[in-house]
C-alpha cells in the first residue's frame, strides 16, 4: 500500500510502461505534464532515501548535491564513473565540500572506453527503486534537451530469510541487474548488491541490455551489447508476416567510426540483431531509419547551436562514412513538443509498416557506435566491448500484448490510453538533399541560431 500511497500523490504518471521523458524549460505546460525533473526523481513523494548511488558519464557535484530535497541533502551518495588521472583528480575536488559523496571508479582497461551507463539506485526507508536514464548530472541535461527514463516500481524488502532468489521477475530482471553490478568488481558495489538480493523486483516488466567492457567468447557472447539484443529478441518476441516491410528505427545522439561502407558493421552485425523476431531463420533487409539531428535542427533548437556541445559526431569520422548519412532523418517531435529539444536520449524500435504499432522498444545510454554495442571479432569467435552501457527492453510478450500500440499523442499524458509513448514523430522525416548531419568540431557561420550566435569550435 505504500506505493499506492506515493503514486497517488505524485503527479498522474502513465504507469503501464514506466517510460518518462524529462521535464523541458520552455515547453507549454501540457507538454510536461507526466514528464519528471531530477529534482522529482529524489522527491519524499517516491521515497524516504536512506542512501543513493548515481551511475554517470558526466557530473556537476554541487549542481547534483542541489537537487536533493533539504532533508536528505546529506545521505551518503556514491558516484560510479569512469574518469582517471587528472579528470578523476578534478572530479574528486568537486566533492571536496561534501564528506557525504564517495568515489567508485569503474575499470576501462580497453582503449575508448567510457563508463556510459547512467542509472540511480535508490534505497529508501520503504524500500528499493531503480532508474535508468540517459542524462548526465549537470544542469545542461535536465533543461532543455529530450532525454528519458525508465523507474522501476517501488520494490519492498523481502521476508527475512527470503532465499536470494526470490524476488525475481519474469524478465530475470534482478539476476541480470546482479550480474552487471558484478561486472564492476568494485568492493563499493558489494553492499549494494546485498541489499538489492534482499529486494523483491518480481513486479519488473522490462529486460535489461547492459555492455560491459571486455571480450568475450562462447556462450559469453551473448551476456552483453548487441548480441545480448538478439538473444533477448529471439527467445522473446515472434516472427511477424510481412516482417521485412516492418521498419527499424535507431535514434542516438552521437555516432562512433563505423568502418568504410556498411557492411563492416551497421548492415552486417547490427542490422542482424536489430531486425530479429523471433526464432524465424529469414534475414530480412527492411528498412533502416536512423534519426539524428541536422545542421538545420540544431541552429533552430531552444539551446542553440550550443546543443552540438552534445553531439560529438566529429569530422573525422563523418568524412570516412559519409555512406552513413543516406540513412539518416531529422529530429522532429511535434507529437510531445520537443522538436527543438535536442535528442539526448537514445532508442531504438521496430515498428510496423503504417507506423501504429511497436514490435519491441529499447531506451538505453548507447549511441550508434561499435564500443558502445559491441563488434565480432576473429571471425565472429570473439566480440569486443569497449564501454559500460544500460538500457531496458520492452517486449510485448512482458505486457500480455502481440505488439505494443503507439499513442500517438502522448501528451497531455493519459491513464486511458494503453499506447507505448514515442517521443517523436512517426513516420521519420528523411534529410532533404541540403540537409546534413550535426558535426561538432566544424564552424557554422552562414546563418545565426535561435539566440544570433554563430557556432566557431575552437
Ligand atoms: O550520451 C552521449 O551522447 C555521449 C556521447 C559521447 C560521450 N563521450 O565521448 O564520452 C559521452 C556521452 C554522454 O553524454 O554520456
């Protein structure tokens, strides 16, 4: 009854799905109904934090410290990142104000590695919450950007005694949450993981596809990144008829070196894990629609070209790809008023030819690159993972459904309607022949943005 007491005070949120966008600066107010700020995810109103670990890539301390509400400004917090030497030397100084905050750095022993993976684990007098998100700890994220969420239900202590396996949910959702935090090796992460053994996270709905840095050969292959996808959209979801006329859609906010025409990686490996359904053996080529903002969509967006600040496509990639960008569309999200919120958020889908139903959605930190997901290596033996990453799967089979519907106008956000919640315009709108893809490292001086700067990287 306890979470029945807090959802009742929290703002009505759509809790079929659990799938939240964050709260934009600027958007007229029905476009943030149902939508969280940070400071909403820490509020009483969702729990009695006793203590928290933010998993990130990027923090402002202070800035963080700031959105705990007043009467748990001081439980103890612990950041795990991936920063060394001189970042992690600076890191730790931000901190230095605040005995509360404690230090995990996570092991990237692969070149390019980043710990990417941005999740809160929140434990409370009540219990347990999760959350995966894609925003980093710093104002600029939570304020004029799209980024999203998945929070996990409330989930109560078990009885003393419980065996450790109970608690489980029917998507295996506290093994695989176990087993990444393992991953770490980090002896921070050992009571952490006590604690979560001593939860009850039957009630989770949602697979979770984490990477985690490493190679991996044999049945290892298939724990983590891309070929963690496949598996879960093979045991997991059906072959459909028609199927290769059911588009995927990849919509990231930045893109790693991908190799000089695309089947190196993107219509090969990856391709193969996003058009999976089911144990059917077709290898369909449907279509593939990759969004990621425009030149265009940046200048005119609520931050400016300053926005580009994070999209790190550089042109030193571009150049080698340029076959890449025939795939790609612009960002366009009149559906929840976020056309000119640039896309920090990350999501991935395959969708029915008319655009009304969902096969399968994932929201996750990964972007379109091999470290993020993954590539095969020494002839598809051995795949290779340079960064942590997390995400959750939603299948239909987890919501007793054959697929999910698409609400089409999520928001005002409504209990009545069943529709899984895309945040942006369906069908995707292709680059028009002047359109290009954002590249951060190139000066844009023709036309001023959305506040007359121009945008000259130094
Ligand atoms: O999410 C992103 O788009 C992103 C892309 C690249 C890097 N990076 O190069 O470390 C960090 C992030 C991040 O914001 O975590």
């Amino acid at each position: 009854e306890s979470e029945d007491f807090f959802e009742s005070c929290t703002p009505r949120l759509d809790d079929t799905y659990r799938f939240y966008l964050n709260k934009v600066t600027g958007l007229d107010r029905e476009y943030n109904s149902g939508a969280l700020h940070i400071r909403d995810l820490l509020s009483p109103l969702f729990g009695t934090l006793k203590e928290s670990v933010q998993f990130n890539y990027c923090f402002d301390i202070a800035w963080m410290v700031k959105q705990f509400p007043p009467e748990f400004r001081d439980r103890p917090v612990l950041i795990i990142h991936g920063d060394k030497r001189e970042a992690k030397a600076r890191l730790l100084q931000q901190a230095q104000p605040f005995p509360h905050v404690r230090f995990c750095q996570a092991k990237l022993d692969i070149a390019f590695g980043t710990h990417h993976t941005k999740m809160m684990l929140l434990w409370y007098e009540e219990g347990f919450r999760v959350i995966i998100l894609t925003s980093n700890l710093i104002r600029a994220d939570w304020y004029q950007k799209t980024q999203g969420m998945w929070m996990s239900p409330l989930f109560p202590r078990l009885p003393e005694g419980s065996r450790p396996s109970a608690g489980e949910s029917p998507t295996f959702f506290k093994r695989d949450l176990l087993e990444y935090l393992a991953s770490y090796r980090a002896p921070e992460l050992e009571e952490w993981i006590q604690r979560i053994k001593e939860h009850d996270l039957s009630e989770t709905r949602v697979y979770l596809v984490a990477s985690t840095p490493g190679r991996y050969v044999g049945p290892d292959m298939e724990r983590w990144g891309h070929l963690r996808l496949r598996k879960l959209l093979h045991e997991h979801t059906n072959p459909i008829p028609g199927e290769e006329r059911w588009p995927v859609i990849g919509q990231f906010s930045s893109i790693g070196s991908m190799g000089a025409d695309k089947t190196k990686w993107l219509a090969g490996e990856f391709q193969r894990t996003l058009t999976t359904l089911g144990k059917s053996s077709l290898h369909p080529s449907p279509p593939i629609h990759l969004l990621y903002p425009s030149v265009e969509d940046v200048r005119l967006s609520l931050e400016g070209f300053p926005a580009g600040g994070s999209l790190p496509y550089s042109i030193q990639t571009a150049q080698k790809q340029l076959w890449l960008h025939s795939y790609f569309h612009r960002w366009k999200a009149d559906r929840s008023g976020r056309s000119h919120a640039m896309p920090h958020i990350k999501t991935y889908m395959r969708v029915s030819p008319d655009f009304t139903q969902l096969a399968w959605f994932l929201i996750t930190s990964a972007n379109l690159s091999k470290a993020a997901w993954g590539a095969l290596e020494k002839n598809n033996s051995q795949v290779m993972v340079r960064s942590y990453e997390l995400g959750v799967l939603y299948v239909p089979s987890a919501f007793d459904m054959k697929t999910f519907p698409i609400d089409e106008t999520p928001f005002p956000v409504s209990s009545s309607t069943s529709g899984f919640p895309v945040p942006f315009d369906l069908p995707p709108t292709s680059y028009s022949p002047k359109d290009q893809p954002w590249i951060w490292n190139i000066s844009y001086s023709q036309e001023p943005d959305t506040h007359g700067n121009i945008w000259v990287p130094s």
